[in-house]
C-alpha cells in the first residue's frame, strides 16, 4: 500500500513531457501481398526525454506489432523515422483489407503521444491490359495475345498467367506463359471444330499468392468457310467430250489455302483432285448417256482443318444424235397414190431431238428420186409418180454433224399398174400406156356403124408414157360411128364421123364370115334339104332309128345333136330358125368380144384404165394435205 502511494506520488512530481509524432505516407494507397510499405515521418519534444517508440499496423479488427525503437531526445530535437533504421513492412495475406500505421511514443510505460498515418488497402487484386493480332481467323489460323499485368498498386507484376479458351458454355486450358516485368506474348492454333465466337480468358498470379481472373478479357470469331472459284472450258458440251474444270480456293478471309481435298462432281460423277498453290484443275468425261439440258458441276475443297466451301457452275449438254426412225402410212402402193413418210430423230438418252435431217426416197432401179431437208418430227406427203418402176422403193433418212451421223430406211412396194389412156383428136385415136409397166395385151376397140359393125385390132407392146396412133380413116369407111371403149366402170360410148374413110366393101374378118356362113347355110337348105314326103319319110324314121342308137350310147351327144338339127317339118319354118340360131350366134359373139375388152381394159375418169387381173387398186378417200410430187422437188 505503501509502494502504491510512493509510486503515485511520483507521477504527480515529474512533470508531464511534451512530445509530437507526424506520419507521413505510405506513398500509396493499395499494396498487394509482398510489397514492401513504405512510410515516413518523424518524433519532436520541446523538452528533454528518454522512453521508447513504438511502431503498430492495424487492418480491419487486427493489430500487428512492429518495431520499437529506444529513444533519448534533448529539448526540441527532431528524431526522423529514416535516422532509426526501421525494417521495411512487407504486406501479408493475413492483411488483407484496409489499413493504417500507428506510432507511439512510451515513457514509464506511458503513452507520452501518439501518430496515424493515412489509410491504405492491403489486396492481392491484378489488373492488366490485352489485345489480339486478329479479331477473324480461319480454322488452324493462330492468334497471338498480348498483355500487360500490374498490382494493385500499379506496379509490374512477375508471374505466371493460365489461358483459356471459351466457346459457348465450355472453356479450354489452353496454356500457361511467364509475365516478366508485366509483360506476356501467347500465341495458339485454332483448331476447333465449329465455327462462331471465341473468347480468351486467363488467370495471373504471383509467388505472393496475387491472383486475378480476366473473365473474357478478348474475343475473335472463327469461320470455317472456304471461297471455292471455278471455271470450265466451255459452257456447252456433247455426251463424252472433256470437261475442264480448274479454279482456285481461298480462305474467307482471302488467304491462300495450302492443302485441301478438291472434289468435282457433274451428276453421279465425282472426282478427286489436290491443289498446287491454292490452284486446281481437273478434266472430266461427260457421260455418254447423259441427258440433254442443263447440269450442275459442282466442287467442294476441305482443307486439314475442317474448313470447307463449294460453289458450282451450270453447263449446257447439247443433244447428241444416236438414232433415227423412219414411218409411213403405207406399204404398199400403187402410182399415184399418196404416202405419208414421219422421221423422227432421238439423242443419246432416247429422247426426241430438233433438228433437221435430210429425207431421200429411192426408186425400185436405186435411183434417186427425191430429196428433202425437213424438222425431225415433220411429216411430209408424196405423191407416187405415174410412171413409178415396180417393186422395193425406199425412203432414207439421214443426219450428220460434227459430232454424229446416223441414217435409217424404210421400204415400201410400188406394185405393178398396166393402164391406158385415149384420146381422139379429128380421126385420129391415141392410145397411151400411162401403166407402169410395158403393156402387152392386144388392143380391140368394137366399132358400131348405122348398119356394119366393126372391131379394130392391134397387137402392140407399148413402154410407159409410150403412145400409139390409129388413123380411123384407114380403118372404117365414111360414116358416122359409135365406139364403145371399155373402162372399168361400164363402157364409154364415143361418137364421131368419118370422111373420107375407106371402101365400104371392107368388111371385118368376123361379119365377113358370118355372112359366107349365113349364104352356104341357106343354100344348104335350099338345094340339098327339099326331098319327096315318102323319101321324107324313110329319112325321119332312119334318123329315128340312128338318134335311139345314140341315145343309148352317148345321152348328152344326142341332146347335143337334137338341139343342133337342121332337119325341119317346113322349109320355110327351118330357115327361120336358121337365121334366128345365126343371129343369136353373132349376139354372142358381140357380148363375148365386150366381156373380153372388159376384162382387158377398164377406164379411171374417163381416161385411165387399170387391167383387170393385175392389180386393180381400189378408190379411197384421201384427206386434202399438201401434197409433193416425186419428181418435181426442185
């Protein structure tokens, strides 16, 4: 009790020393873990003073000693805080947050005055600054990023830092790179597989445990697409010509590409090819049964890296004729008559083709009888010429071009016509062959005069368009004269005169012997038949008794015989019968001579005539259609 009254007692008598402490600094306001705090300042007494001087950091809730000094100041003397030899603070991680130093000055474990100095941050942030070479790249392209770190403080930071590569949701350690005096280069290859958006992102740090993440600090875009330019040796083509197809491939970016895969396809045909240079070229062999029209030659390049493009090119493919066909609307056909003849011409794929093609149609003897250039698809009629040889005509179509050629045929019949014309000028009659073979039959022409009928004659082999002349007047005595000129539709009657014919004693072998025949039949029965009634008699009972033996031995004679008697009851009732039996005779002659000239000759029109029992052509109807005669085609 004693000790605590002296003690207090003393206090009381030393008088109370007066003291300043002034802080200075720290020179900055952020400090990262491991710099060094620097700081400044110093202790003043207006009298003489012996004690300690103490030295505290204070962050947050927490106080850390530092040094303390012994200190002996005279009456106004200056201490400075450099003339102590005070250690350097370095920052630690257990301070981080906001601080301060504290000085105080001790004597007899009293506080004789204390100092603050400003408020300073204690942190273990980084900050930085970064550029790419390139905002656009291409797959496999690299970039190369650059970047400068600092403290928080502003000092350079020495370090590492760890890349990163974002692409949507999903991040990529990429690598790590040293920052020395705050300075990094990092370069990469792109090699992603999908094209888009990318962003670095990377994490810094010092041995002192400073550490930032730069979220997203840059971005590029990656493309994948590849400028594919083509070009052929021509726009036109025919099946199995060379197709050339050569170009060059870029990058998006109008890079050269190096290395890439090249594929060109013109339908179902695709060929691979590499390029020199960023350059290609490539032939191809157009199919030979491609169709006709438009087709695409497409090429598509991919490099190494998966980027790709493709373009393509249109080309015309000409129609290649391969084949031709030939119709008719006959087969057979007589002169005259009309034919239809259709040529169609086909390409490479079977598929009707236009163009023009040259239309030939040949004679039986393989001479050439007309030729016509026509549209494939065209029909064109002809007329049969009327003199046309028999036998196997042919029409022939053909084409040629540069590229093809290709011909066809077709046959038809031209039969057989024997036909003749007439006509009658003055007295004279002109027979003509207008057939197409030689006529060979006989001519007859019946010639009925006011009392006297006539038939001329003659045996002549007439060529086609070969006439014969027949001067009437040397054939028929003056008169007037009707002609029956069988046709094929009954009989043309022609009426005419003659003057100054022939001798009317010039009579026809045929009435020339019916006459004698009438003249000795009735002298037969005038002078050999009259007998007497009983000798009459004698011979009608011996005929009787003759005609029963030839009934028994031969019927159809007797009835034969019976029919042909000139035996008679009454003269004059016998030579009655004669000349009716005589007559009816020269009736049957007359129709026989006409059915004759019927089957022989008939008439077309009144003017041509077609033989029965050759080929006798039945009339038809034809349609009205231009018409082109064999013959006449120029």
């Amino acid at each position: 009790m004693k000790r605590g009254l002296i003690l207090l007692l003393l206090l009381i008598l030393i008088p109370v020393a007066s003291a300043t402490i002034d802080i200075t600094g720290p020179t900055k306001s952020q400090y990262n873990i491991g710099d060094e705090i620097e700081f400044s300042g110093y202790v003043e007494t207006s009298e003489d003073f012996s004690g300690t001087l103490k030295f505290y950091l204070i962050c947050g809730s927490k106080t850390y000693n530092l040094q303390r000094f012994a200190v002996d100041l005279s009456t106004n003397e200056r201490l400075l805080f450099s003339q102590i030899s005070m250690d350097s603070i370095t920052a630690s991680s257990t301070m981080l947050g906001l601080c301060k130093i504290k000085a105080e000055l001790v004597a007899n474990d009293v506080v004789v005055d204390r100092g603050y100095s400003y408020n300073f941050e204690i942190n273990n942030d980084l900050t930085g600054t970064f550029t790419l070479d390139k905002s656009s790249i291409m797959l496999g392209d690299s970039v190369t990023l650059t970047g400068t770190l600092y403290k928080a403080n502003g000092d350079l930071l020495d370090g590492t830092a760890e890349i990163y590569l974002v692409y949507g949701s999903e991040e990529y350690l990429m690598g790590f790179v040293d920052v020395t005096n705050g300075a990094f280069i990092y370069t990469t290859e792109i090699s992603a597989t999908s094209p888009g958006t990318y962003y670095i992102s990377l994490t810094a740090r010092d041995s002192y445990s400073n550490e930032e993440t730069f979220t997203k600090a840059e971005s590029f875009t990656v493309s994948d697409a590849l400028s594919v330019y083509l070009d052929t040796n021509a726009l036109s083509f025919y099946p199995s010509d060379v197709l050339n197809v050569f170009g060059d491939v870029q990058t998006d970016l109008n890079g050269a590409v190096s290395s890439a895969v090249v594929e060109v396809a013109l339908d179902d045909t695709k060929v691979s090819t590499s390029l020199d240079q960023s350059k290609f070229t490539q032939d191809l062999i157009i199919p030979s049964d491609i169709t006709t029209g438009t087709h695409d030659v497409s090429v598509s390049a991919r490099d190494t890296f998966g980027n790709t493009g493709e373009t393509s090119i249109e080309i015309e493919i000409l129609p290649l004729a391969t084949s031709i066909e030939v119709f008719s609307s006959n087969s057979t056909l007589v002169p005259e008559d009309l034919i239809t003849l259709t040529s169609n011409l086909y390409d490479q794929t079977d598929e009707f083709m236009s163009d023009s093609l040259l239309l030939q149609v040949y004679d039986s003897d393989n001479n050439l009888v007309s030729e016509r250039t026509i549209n494939s698809g065209e029909s064109i009629t002809y007329q049969i010429p009327q003199y046309a040889t028999p036998g196997l005509w042919e029409a022939r179509a053909s084409y040629s071009s540069t590229k093809s050629s290709v011909s066809t045929s077709l046959s038809f019949t031209i039969e057989e016509v024997q036909a003749l014309d007439y006509r009658i000028e003055g007295d004279i009659l002109y027979l003509t062959n207008i057939g197409n073979v030689r006529y060979t039959e006989d001519l007859n022409i019946p010639v009925e005069g006011i009392d006297q009928a006539y038939l001329i004659s003659r045996t002549k082999r007439l060529d086609p368009s070969e006439s014969i002349a027949i001067d009437l007047t040397d054939e028929l005595p003056t008169g007037t004269y009707t002609l029956s000129i069988p046709t094929g539709f009954g009989i043309i009657e022609e009426s005419l005169s003659i003057e100054d014919g022939k001798s009317a004693s010039s009579l026809t072998w045929l009435y020339t012997i019916l006459v004698i025949a009438l003249i000795a039949g009735i002298s037969y029965l005038t002078y050999t038949r009259v007998k007497p009634k009983k000798t009459k008699e004698k011979e009608i009972a011996s005929k009787k008794n003759a005609k029963e033996k030839i009934k028994l031995y031969d019927p159809k004679r007797e009835k034969a015989k019976k029919k042909n008697s000139l035996v008679f009851e009454d003269k004059e009732e016998g030579l009655r019968d004669f000349k009716e039996r005589t007559l009816e005779e020269i009736k049957k002659t007359e129709e026989k001579i006409s059915r004759d000239s019927k089957k022989k000759a008939f008439m077309s029109e009144g003017k041509l005539g077609y033989i029965t029992g050759k080929n006798d052509p039945s009339r038809q109807e034809q349609k009205e259609k231009p018409v082109i005669k064999l013959f006449d085609d120029e």
